[in-house]
C-alpha cells in the first residue's frame, strides 16, 4: 500500500462518515477503502478509526492524524500541480463552509466565478448556520460573518458589511414610517435570531448611539425568511444589507432610518490555524477578496 493512499482513505473516510461513501468519493471499492486505512493502521501501529455497524468514529490517535493529514495531501497536490508540464490550473479538492443565506446570495457564485478559472477543480460547499468546527468536518475554509474568537483558526478580512433596516411600502403606508429608532417599540419587528444580540438593533448617528431594544412577533433564524415576511407587510426587519439589496432594487423594501448607521460586522475568510495554507486556498481567498469588492455587496 501507498501511504498516500492510506492517508486519503483515511481522510476521506473521516470526512463522509463511512468507508462506502469514502469509497464512491475516491472511485475504488469500499473492500478497497477498508483495507487501506487498516493497512495505514498497521503501519503506523495504532488504531485511528473505531468502528460500528453503523459509523466510524476517531480515536485520540485518529484526531492527532486529521488534524495534519488534509493540509499534507493538499501540499503534495499543490507540489505535484506545480511540477507538471503544462498545468493550467488547480486540482483536487477544496470543502468550503458558509453561512446559509450569505452562501446563497453570494457564496455559491463567487466559488463558480473561481472554478470557472480552474476546471479541473473540485468545489464541495457545505451551507450552515451552526457553528462549524473546521478540522472535525473537514473544512478547508469557511466564509463568516462576525469576529471569530476560535483559537485554533486564523481569519482574514474580506470586508464589512451593515445590518440595516427595512420594511414593505405597504407596510409603512399602512403603520406609518418611524423617523427615530425609539419608534420601533410602536411598530412589528421581524427578528432574525441568527444575529449575536437577537433583540438589540443597532443605530448610529453622527457618533451617538441610538440602539433599541425590540420584541417581535416573527423570529426567525434566517435572513431569507425574514425578509420574506417583511416583504409581505408583516413588520419591519434588521438584517444584513447584501440580503436586503435585490428587494430594494425592485422596491418591494424599503430602508428605514436612511440617516442613521446600522451595525456593522467583518466578513472573514477562515481556516485552520498551524497548516501550511496550500495554494489553491491562497488563491481563492485573494479571488474573493477582489471579487467581493468588485460585487458591491458589502
């Protein structure tokens, strides 16, 4: 057995859950899967998978391994990129994590924007509102929204975006619009409970701080969804201005308080602290840098 071998059967069996779907995802057989990762094991001495009639799961020693193992098979797919004649773009694998809406309205095109320059390519996007521990699912980056406080990851910047607020012309026709944020409390808020303080709404004005406190009818745990609802007249909303921008365009929101400053939060590139950051995530991170910027998202 080649080690290499053993490795990513043994990476790409941790990553899918079992050794048929390892199995499919390398195009061998789930015989073939097996035997190598308990040859890896033999080599090595230890055990690094416990198994059961329905799962496998990592030992301590299992951990130790994946924690490196990814980043080593990207570097030597990076080095043998390099060294063959007449390479064109990256290959293999790269597993992204993203925010559900975020990754909807943004993500998904920006990687095809990406993968468009690199065909022999592969883009595994994974989309999520949990938190994603990167090196337990097998994440080679992940896009979000906030400050990341994980100490085993790094971040880099792509950006700020602002939480605004907005509401259906209908709606304001029929309730009045709110010229001061202390009005809200008269008014329905539409809560997006995905944000660190659901119920605090930020607002700022010429350096003064006017945040409120609100309570709503409607929370929901998806921007999408909430504007979907404030769309239909049910209320006014506070969510990230890259959800809000096609429905403002087609008027079916509108901004409310246009004079006064919403929260704002970086959007962050992240991945794994203490690896060598292959190539091909060097580059997407700068493609999406540029990109995000030349989108007008944020």
């Amino acid at each position: 057995m080649d080690i290499v071998d053993g490795l990513r059967a043994f990476v790409a069996t941790v990553q899918t859950g079992s050794f048929t779907a390892a199995a499919d995802q390398m195009g061998i057989s789930n015989r073939l899967t097996s035997k190598y990762v308990a040859e890896l094991e033999t080599r090595l001495g230890v055990r690094l998978l416990q198994r059961t009639t329905r799962k496998v799961g990592l030992t301590p020693a299992g951990e130790d391994l994946l924690a490196r193992a990814p980043a080593l098979l990207d570097e030597l797919d990076d080095l043998l990129t390099e060294a063959g004649e007449g390479s064109r773009g990256f290959k293999g694998t790269i597993r992204v994590s993203a925010p559900v809406t975020f990754g909807e309205i943004y993500v998904a095109g920006m990687l095809g924007r990406f993968g468009a320059e690199h065909p022999d390519l592969r883009i595994d996007l994974r989309l999520s509102d949990r938190y994603v521990d990167l090196a337990r699912d097998g994440i080679d980056l992940a896009f979000r929204i906030g400050v990341t406080q994980t100490l085993s990851v790094k971040a880099r910047k792509l950006g700020m975006l602002e939480i605004m607020a907005a509401a259906s012309p209908s709606y304001l026709a029929d309730h009045g619009e709110p010229i001061q944020p202390h009005e809200l409390s008269d008014h329905a808020c539409i809560v997006d409970t995905n944000r660190h303080a659901t119920h605090k709404w930020g607002f700022f004005k010429g350096g003064e701080d006017h945040s409120v406190s609100t309570a709503g009818r409607y929370m929901v745990n998806s921007a999408h969804a909430a504007c979907e609802l404030a769309m239909d007249g049910h209320g006014i909303v506070y969510v990230p201005k890259f959800s809000l921008s096609a429905a403002i365009e087609a008027r079916r929101l509108k901004r409310v308080f246009p004079g006064f400053e919403g929260e704002t939060l970086p959007v962050s590139a992240v991945y794994l602290e203490g690896r060598t950051l292959p190539r091909k995530l060097r580059a997407l991170i700068d493609f999406a840098q540029s990109d995000i910027r030349r989108s007008g998202l944020l």
